[in-house]
C-alpha cells in the first residue's frame, strides 16, 4: 500500500526466502510487487535466476525499443539461455519447487528445529535456531541475532569449525558457511535424528571437556 501510494516500485529478491514456500515470503506474505527477482535455488543450485515483472511494469519496460537502451540495459551475458540452467529450472520446478515437496521440506525442518531446541535447553547452551520454511540455522546467541552487529557479536569461527569438521567426519555435512541446514525432498527424519545424534555427541565432549 505504501509503494502505491508514493509512487514508489516494491521490489523483491527471494533468493534467500524462497524456501518459505513455492511463491517464497511474496506468496506467504502476499505481497504484489512490480518485479521479483531469485537466485539459483529456481535451478536447482546450477548457475542461473529469475526475473519477473507485474503486466503493468513489463509494458511500460517493453515500450522502450531503442536498440542503445536494450543493449545497455538489457538482461544477457554468457549464462543468459544456457541450456543447462534452462534445462535444470525445468526440472527442478517439476520435481522440487512443488506444493507436495515443500509440504515434506517444511515438516522435515520443523523436525530439526525443534530437536535443535531441545538439544540447546539440555545442556543449557545459550545459543538458538532461526527457521524460514524449509532452512534453517543455528547461532551461539540467544536470543537469535537480529541484525549485523548482533551476528558479528555471535559469531564464533574457531567453535563453528569444530562443529563442521566433527559432522563432516561422521557423514554429515552443513552449508560450508554458516550452520545452516537446508531440507530437500529426499531428506528424512531419519536423516534429520542422525545429525541429532552426532550433534549432541559433539556437545558432549565440549562441555566434558
């Protein structure tokens, strides 16, 4: 309401909120903003992003055909088109980016978090879990940061690749950066009490220590 009252374009990047659901937060939100744009999540992980724009922004974007303004403003470069990124969007939107995956995805992640949050009140680490559809991550702070300083403050590199190394090591592996766990249509609980198990194995032994 406020953009359409000052004139102003709302505009949106999902590429870390689309796994709030199949729309991202546009949908669970229900936002309408003139244009909307998501990083390689559409692909899969390959190489590629979206674009998309409301029908009353994409004619006034297409009224414009000066040949020096397409050129200088327009979408292309080596990626634009691959094959491959086109060829894994097509798949992923078939077989992943679904109502009944996402379904899976989310109930997966709700699982993790809140076995994360018993783990954490166990043994009384003052630490917490953010989770955003089918993602989530977990920060030594509590309660969760809620901006750049907070983080920082948070942050812990020598305790974060202790935990990383101890997982990896054992068949577990979080995103390389950050303590972050992304569910996919084939994770399972069994995968997610898995990681539980050797979780708290690796807080064991730090606070035994």
């Amino acid at each position: 309401e406020l953009t359409r009252k000052y004139g102003a374009l709302l505009i949106i990047d999902e590429t870390h909120t689309f796994s709030a659901g199949p729309g991202g937060m546009t949908t669970a939100w229900d936002l309408e903003p003139d244009i909307v744009v998501i990083g390689k999540a559409i692909g899969g992980g390959i190489p590629t992003g979206a674009y998309g724009l409301s029908a009353d922004f994409a004619a006034k974007a297409l009224a414009r055909e000066d040949l020096d303004l397409i050129d200088m403003g327009g979408v292309g470069g080596t990626l634009a088109g691959n094959p491959m990124s086109v060829a894994a969007m097509r798949a992923t939107l078939e077989h992943v980016l679904t109502d009944d995956a996402f379904e899976h995805m989310i109930a997966t992640c709700d699982v993790f978090t809140a076995g994360m949050n018993e783990i954490f009140d166990r043994y009384d680490l003052p630490w917490s879990i953010n989770q955003l559809g089918a993602r989530c991550e977990y920060r030594f702070a509590k309660p969760y940061p809620r901006n750049g300083g907070e983080a920082n403050a948070a942050a812990d590199g020598e305790l974060e690749d202790f935990l990383h190394l101890y997982l990896a090591n054992r068949g577990i592996m979080l995103t390389p950066f950050h303590n972050m766990a992304l569910m996919c249509p084939t994770t399972t609980v069994a995968d997610v009490e898995k990681h539980h198990e050797v979780f708290e194995a690796a807080i064991k032994e730090l606070v035994e220590a």
